[in-house]
C-alpha cells in the first residue's frame, strides 16, 4: 500500500495547485512583512516628532541653559577638530 502512494506520479493539477499555495504563503508572508515595516517608519516619525517638541518645549523654558549647552558641544566639537587636523600636520 505504501509503494502505490509513492508510485502515483503527481498530475499537472496538482502541480499548479501546490505551486499557488507557495505562492500564497510567499505574498501572504511579504505583505506581512511590508505592513511591519510600515508600522515601524510611522512609530519612529511619530517618535521623532516627539522629541523634537520635547526639545523646543525645553528650550523655551530654560533659553540661557539651552544656549549654554550649544556653546558647549561647539567647544568640544571644535577642540575635536582642531586637534584632529594637528595631528595630520
């Protein structure tokens, strides 16, 4: 009984019908995929969004430690570079 099963070769309707169904699951899988992509870009804009109105909230509050901070980063930022391109001189 079990060599009549393996014996049976398959017809070209069982073919097509196997191939549709791999092919359903792939489309199925990749529109999956697309969608938590999707999700994913508009959950990090939003997030993005909201730190930038975090920021601005911050810098209306307190302007002169706001500025202070970008003073500072500037100095770093420049004593970084400066000493950068003395090292290659």
């Amino acid at each position: 009984m079990a060599n009549s099963v393996l014996d049976k070769q398959p017809t070209v309707d069982d073919i097509y019908r196997e191939v549709n169904r791999i092919k359903s699951i792939v489309t199925d899988a990749v529109d999956e995929g697309v969608q938590t992509a999707i999700r994913a870009i508009k959950q990090g804009r939003d997030t993005a969004d909201d730190v930038v109105h975090d920021a601005r909230f911050a810098i209306k509050r307190n302007p002169l430690q706001a500025a202070g901070i970008v003073l500072a980063v500037g100095v770093v930022i420049g004593s970084l570079f400066t000493l950068l391109t003395a090292r290659r001189s």
